[in-house]
C-alpha cells in the first residue's frame, strides 16, 4: 500500500481527489490486478448531489449490459479521472498512452424479474478491442450501504470457443431458453458456476474507487436484489470510468 502524495494539477469541485488517499494493489490471479483507492475523492458527496439533481436524466443504455439507469459524465468530471488513471494506474495495467476514455454515473435498478441472459452471467468491457489496445476501468462506489454489493472477478473454466459460444447466446437467446442450455438461473452473477471461477470479490465502501483491467471478467456482487432501489440518495449509485489505452512494449 502506498500514499498518493501530491495532488494532481487537473482538480474539479465534483472530483477532486485526495492527497492522502491509499492504493492497495489486489492479485485477480492471471497476472491480473486491481488497485483499490480507498477515501479516493475529497467529497464524493457533490458526485451524489449531482445524481440527485439529474436523476430525470439518466437513461438506460441498452447497447451495454448494464442492469439499471445512467448519466454521462461531461469533462469537468472525466479529466481529473483520466488524469489520475495516467498518473497511477495506467501503467500497472499494461496500458502506455490513453487514446479515449469516458465515464458516467449509474445505478443498478434492474429487478431480477427483468434480467437479460446477458445481465445474469460476467462480462467484459473489451468487446472490440483492437489487439494492441487495453481497456482499463474504474468503479467508484458512493453509497453508504455496504450490503448493496462491491465487484466480483471471474475466471472462464471452459475453452475459449466454449465461451464464446455462451457469451453469443446470451445475446441472442430468450432468458427461458438460455436457463434451458447452459443451466444459469434468471439471478444476479454472484458465485462461481459451470462456466466462470471466482476468483476474487472486492467489497463495497463509500468513496472506495477500484480500477482493473476491463477484459477481465467481472461483475457487480449484487447479493441482496430486494434492496435495489431507483433512488440515488440510498440506490447503488457508482462513477463508471473505462480508459481504452495503447499496451506498454513487451
């Protein structure tokens, strides 16, 4: 574990982040990290105020499986995130220069009920990738609940087209027939299966910031559904970032 030290240049009063924050740096096996940053911002309470006061404005996002509601973030939000990922995350990552990133507010609202085949297994955030790019991501989690569920990593237990196989199916196939194929219920990802390992789950707290490779398998660690709720003041309510990123030289 080690302090951030200096504060960066780029500062926002919605994202500015703590001089006395710590990393702590997590094995997901795989020569995979995650570098967990915990009391990340100095006040993650105007990122809530923000959800709050656009709650109106968040949108489902049907071209990713994300199972709730969300709001792009504008710069003043994304620069001092993509600066701090530059700064001292990037490079544990395998990444050598960032060619685009984004981030938005979300909330998983998604009741079980309603699952998609493609919200009910891991996923990755790589799907396009060219080969020597790397996607990076990062979950701020800004919710004092801690039972709302922090973020699951996974490991495939089949071959590569075996799961490939599963990942086109789950896009493609009703929930009944998907449950019907490959045996996985109409339920939150939460522990291993048939399919995926897990091999590593980082709890939730407030103001943690988490920041991984993002063609890993992951998910969140949704344990209780019932609490799930579209309200911004008590929902699971997080700061998405993904950094897609030139590889360092091997």
């Amino acid at each position: 574990m080690w302090q951030i030290g200096k504060i960066l240049a780029i500062e926002s009063p919605l994202c500015t982040f703590n001089p006395d924050a710590q990393i702590q740096v997590i094995s997901l096996g795989a020569e995979r990290l995650c570098l967990v940053v915990d009391n990340a911002l100095q006040h993650p309470e105007r990122l809530q105020q923000l959800a709050i006061e656009n709650f109106e404005q968040f949108q489902q996002a049907p071209y990713n499986a994300y199972p709730g509601l969300q709001l792009g973030m504008p710069g003043y939000v994304s620069d001092p995130l993509d600066d701090f990922f530059m700064t001292y995350i990037r490079s544990a990552l395998g990444g050598r220069r960032t060619v685009h990133m984004h981030s938005r507010l979300a909330m998983v609202t998604t009741p079980v009920a309603e699952l998609q085949p493609r919200q009910v297994i891991c996923h990755r955030d790589s799907q396009g990738l060219r080969d020597d790019h790397c996607m990076g991501a990062s979950v701020l989690y800004l919710f004092e609940d801690e039972a709302l569920g922090g973020t699951n990593f996974y490991e495939p237990k089949k071959t590569l087209q075996e799961t490939d196989l599963l990942i086109h199916d789950s896009s493609t196939m009703s929930m009944e027939a998907f449950t019907a194929k490959y045996g996985i219920a109409q339920a939150y990802c939460d522990e291993s299966n048939a399919y995926f390992e897990r091999v590593a789950s980082v709890p939730a707290k407030f103001n943690r910031m988490i920041f991984y490779d993002g063609s890993g398998f992951h998910s969140g660690h949704i344990q209780f559904p019932e609490r799930i709720v579209a309200d911004p003041k008590i929902g699971r309510l997080t700061l998405n970032g993904f950094f897609t990123c030139r590889k360092k030289a091997q």
